[in-house]
C-alpha cells in the first residue's frame, strides 16, 4: 500500500456504537515508553490490552510497548515480542485480552494503516489510539479510532479510520491518589488525616460556589437557571428530617463508640509494652 | 606530582565504599498506579509483583513494575514462576526499561502482613541485592479513602540476628532490640515525568464538582472498624499463647534449676563421706543425667511479629476513628446550619 505523508484524518461521528474507556493507566504507559524510547524513533507503537462489553463499549485497562522499526516506506513490528508479551500479560490477568494498539503523535499515517491490518487478524476490530505527544495543538489530544475499509465493488480501495467517542476513567482508588499524580514531585505521601482536611476543604468550596450562585441570582446580577435551582432544592431536601434531639444522640452515640475504640486500642498497646518488658528483661540466674 | 596523584587514586580505589543508608524511596506514579490496579482487581485474595528501578545513593527509584500471576503450590509451576520472570525482564529491556530488580511489592489485608514469609522473602532477596525494598499496599484501606501505601525494610541488625538464627533473650538484650526494630518504614516521594504531568493537568476534569472525592466523605465506617476488632482480638489471643509458652519455659528452667541444685548437694555430700573414707572425689557434674540436658528457650521471632501486627490494626484504628471524629462534627455543623 503506497503510504503517503499527509495524516488521514475523519472527523465525522461513527456510525457504528463503538466507543472506548481509557484507564488513566494506559496514558502513564505510553508516556513512559515515549519517554524511554530510543533516540532514532520518532514514535512509539505498543499493545492495548483490555476488555470488550457486550454492548460494545471498549474497556482499556492495560498496554505495553512494543518496539518496532520505521522507514519512510515500511514499518517492520516485531512480531514475536508482541506475542510473548502477551502471553506473559495474560499469565497474570487471562481476562486481558487485545483489544487494539496505540501510537504516538498526531494523526494516522500511512504505516499505520499497515499496522491496523496487523492487528485486525488479532482481534475482530481493533481501536486505534493516538496519545499527541507533542502538544502540537496546544493540548492533550487522545483519539480513538476504528478502521472502516471502503470497497468498491470487489476491490479494497483504503481504510477509512472514522473516530470514536473516547471516555477517560478513573476508578474510586486511583482518584485519591490523583493530585500526587499531577504533578512532577510529592515530598511525601499525605496521612490520613491531611487527606481528610484536603477532602473537607474542597466540600467548603463547592459549598461557597453554591451559596454564592445563590446569593447572584437573589440579587438578580445572574439570570437564574431553574434547572441548577431545581438541583439545588432536591439537595438541600434531601437531608434527612430528624428532630435535634435525636440527631444529638445519634452523633454522640457514634462519638463514644470511637472514643471506646480508641481507649480499647491504648490498652493493647500498654499491655503490649508490658509484655516486651516480661518477656525481655527476665532474668535467668 | 604524579606519584602522588597515582597513589590518592588508588587509594581511593582500594577504599571500599561506604554504602550510604537508605533515606527515601522514590515511585513513579506509573507505578503506584500499577500496583493499585493490579491489587484492586484481584482483591480479597493477596497478589505479589516486583518492582524495577534504580539504586541512587540515598534514594532508591522505583520506575516500574510487573506483576506477578497466581502461583499455585505446585514444583512444576515453580519453574514456570522463574521463566516467567525472566521472560518479563528481558521483554522489559528491550524497550529501555530498567530491568534492576529493588524489591517486590505484596497486596495485604487490613494490615495484615507481618508474617516470616516477609522475613524469609527480605532474606532472599538481600543475598542478591544490596538494597531491596517491600511495598505494601492496602486496598480495603484505599476504599475508606486513604492511599494506603507503605515502604519497608528489614533494619539490619535484625537480619544479623535472623541469620544466626539466634531469638534468645540474652542476645537480644544485648543488641537491644525490641519488637519496633524488626521492620524500618521509609517515607516514600513520588515522582513523575513532566510529560505525565502535563497530560494529567490538561485530562483533569475541570468542573469542580467531580474533582471532590466524597468517599472519603462517608460517614459509615463501621464494617471496617469490625474487620479490624476481629483481627485485633485473634491476634492477642496468638499473643497470650506465646506468653504462656514462655511461661511454661520459665517454670521448667526453674524447676530444673532446682533439681541441679538439688543432685549437687547430694554429691557434694557424698564427696564428703568418701573423703574421709579415704576414696577418690567423684566429679561434681555429670553430663549423662538428663536433668542436666538445657531446655531450649522457645524463639520470640514469632512473638515479636503478632507484636507488631497488634500495633498496627492498633494504628490504624486510631486513624479510622479520627477520621470519623471530624466527619462527625462536620455534620453536625452542618446540620445546625
């Protein structure tokens, strides 16, 4: 297939209900592989591994990298890597399975089209995903694609790449730890209880939005929206209706069970050092 | 001048270089990321992985990680263990990734952890590299909200002490160690390429509304709390039973004490007889009679390692109660609102 240089790329809507899920796993992958790769690369190609949803929606959990060789006519993948790769990958996870591949850079080149084919023998119908690492639009730019081939009777003229709705996930766990991933160095990890008043500090906040808002639309400076008051009424309604008497006995019922835990836990830690000391310092004559 | 030269640089060669100690464990957030994937999907069973990085001075990074599969108790899967590993090594060098193994990390349950396969996998591990380090990550810790992520190290004068195998209480007075200076923890720095950071800074959802993480914000910590009692209350009843085996000891050490005691006098006495009968003195000790055979002191290793894991749920439930405490009173401010 003669490759050309220009990027080949559609912007219409799929007519298919394909979409994909990316795990925020997956950027920190390609990224560290573009970052690592070597110098006479100008692009990363790699793997992706996940799962298919019976309603069509592409679920990408995984990826890995793979290298490969590209010349102004031909791409050459290595093959064998790949396979041994995966075979390791499902040795740990055997619900992983490929669902796609990625490159780096904006767009889809020729080569790439003959990597698709690659892979459409893998996997039924591979998503093609290009993370833009050069910022060259002056933003993260992450599309998904699928390969639609246009035929002309019975000939195969080009592969169409058509994007696809793309979804960045984040599951509960990865979210707390999302503010130590966003920038380049944490000193430390935040306990507990920095955490709590970080989590509390952002509640105060969105709560001030809300009173401020509020307050605008009392002093007629903003065009209400009655959607957003709608919302608002069914938030502050839904806390539940308990006299004070009974929501005072409620929190202090919960208070002196966590005082009793945190005596219970101070007693085990006495009786903890007093057992050190019996059983270390006794004396035999 | 150049004899002099020649002779500070050898002398800087024959020096042996004094390894500086571990201060701080640097991760990537890939990895962190890794790690909190791989133990999540496999959670409540306990899944292991090996950590791959760099060893810089006092700092030891930590750039990546694969995991490790299921291994079952099986001698032909071990050897598939190992080809697994070395498969994953080799695949990992050729796209550039550091393939120097630092150390492993292990998914726990409530805290669960000190155990002496800890210890033996340290041993192991530190016969082949200078510096190996064992993370361990919680997730139902993760659930209440908090990233529960530990580093740790064998404190070396405990790993001394393991390979001698020697847990009696008079060494261990004399290296004055107690049960805190088995494990070291070591503060972890998170680290990420400028690359991740932009992506991530730009992805990040703008509205505010999503970026507030309201599990932490939960009120019911109860089930918990339970989990932790539970496993709290079996670990002192482990407890009182190691004590009741050094009591047992004690009691019988004593007891033969006595008996040595005993048996002396009566040879002592019997000297005395055969002195003035005019015979040979027999010897005041005599190694063929059992009571003089010394009862083996039971080993604390054991003792010490439930002795930490109490401390730890002890810990943790202070953590989790405090959290609680300030969600308690924000609702009440709340409420009174």
């Amino acid at each position: 297939m003669a490759s050309s240089e220009s990027a080949v790329l559609q912007f219409f809507p799929s007519s298919t209900s394909l979409s994909a899920k990316v795990h925020p796993l997956v950027i920190f992958n390609i990224c560290d592989c573009y970052v690592r790769r070597p110098d006479q690369a100008e692009r990363v190609i790699g793997t992706l591994l996940g799962s298919i949803s019976p309603d069509g929606t592409v679920d990408i959990r995984n990826s890995y990298a793979v290298p490969h060789n590209e010349s102004s006519d031909q791409v050459a993948l290595d093959i064998d890597y790949h396979h041994n790769m995966l075979l390791s990958h499902q040795k740990v996870n055997p619900k992983e399975v490929i669902v796609g591949w990625y490159s780096t850079g904006l767009g889809v080149t020729g080569g790439s089209a003959l990597i698709h084919e690659f892979y459409s023998r893998e996997v039924q119908n591979p998503i093609h995903l290009t993370v833009d690492t050069t910022f060259r639009n002056g933003e993260a730019t992450i599309k998904a694609f699928v390969s639609v081939s246009l035929s002309l009777g019975e000939r195969q003229l080009a592969a169409q790449f058509q994007e696809i709705p793309l979804d960045l996930r984040m599951v509960e766990a990865e979210r707390v730890g999302f503010d130590i991933l966003k920038t380049t160095m944490v000193e430390k990890l935040p306990s507990d209880l920095e955490g709590m008043e970080a989590s509390m500090e952002r509640l105060l906040a969105l709560i001030d939005d809300v009173y401020k808002y509020v307050d605008s639309v009392v002093e007629g400076q903003v065009v209400p929206d009655n959607d957003i008051g709608r919302f608002i009424a069914d938030t502050v309604a839904s806390i539940p209706k308990i006299s004070p008497p009974a929501f005072d006995r409620l929190v202090n019922d919960s208070l002196q069970d966590h005082l009793l835990l945190l005596y219970l836990s101070s007693i085990t830690r006495t009786q903890l050092s007093l057992a050190e000391k019996l059983n270390t310092a006794a004396q035999i004559p | 001048m150049a004899n002099t030269m020649a002779r500070s640089f050898l002398q800087v060669a024959a020096t042996e270089e004094v390894a500086s100690p571990l201060r701080v464990v640097q991760i990537e957030g890939l990895v962190i990321l890794k790690i909190i994937k791989h133990c999540k999907e496999f959670s409540p069973a306990l899944v292991t992985g090996q950590l791959l990085g760099l060893d810089v001075g006092s700092v030891l990074e930590v750039t990546n990680c694969f995991p490790f599969p299921i291994r079952e108790e099986d001698e032909e899967i071990e050897a598939d263990g190992a080809n697994y590993q070395l498969e994953m090594m080799r695949c990992l060098r050729e796209v550039n990734v550091d393939n120097n193994t630092v150390g492993w990390y292990q998914s726990t349950l409530l805290g669960s952890f000190q155990t002496v396969e800890l210890i033996e996998t340290f041993m192991n591990y530190q016969e082949n590299i200078r510096r190996c380090v064992c993370i361990i990550y919680d997730p139902s810790r993760s659930n209440q909200g908090v990233l529960a992520l530990k580093a740790l190290k064998l404190s070396d004068s405990f790993m001394e002490l393991y390979r001698n195998n020697n847990f009696t209480g008079e060494k261990l007075r004399e290296k004055n160690l107690s049960w805190v200076d088995i494990f070291e923890e070591i503060p972890i720095k998170v680290s990420n390429s400028a690359l991740i950071s932009a992506f991530m800074t730009e992805l990040e959802a703008d509205t505010p509304v999503t970026q507030c993480d309201y599990d932490r914000l939960q009120l019911s910590t109860n089930p918990y709390m339970e989990r932790n009692l539970e496993f709290l209350i079996e670990c002192m009843d482990d407890l009182s039973m190691e004590q009741q085996k050094f009591q047992f000891y004690y009691r019988n050490l004593s007891r033969q004490q006595g008996q040595q005691q005993a048996w002396l006098q009566k040879r002592r006495a019997e000297n005395m007889a055969r002195k003035t009968a005019g015979e040979d003195p027999l010897p005041e000790e005599d190694p063929a009679n059992p009571i003089f055979k010394p009862i083996p002191e039971p080993s604390r290793l054991d003792s010490f390692l439930i002795t930490n894991q109490i401390s730890n749920y002890c810990n943790q439930i202070n953590g989790v109660a405090g959290q609680s405490f300030s969600r308690l009173y924000l609702m009440k401010a709340l409420h009174e609102n």
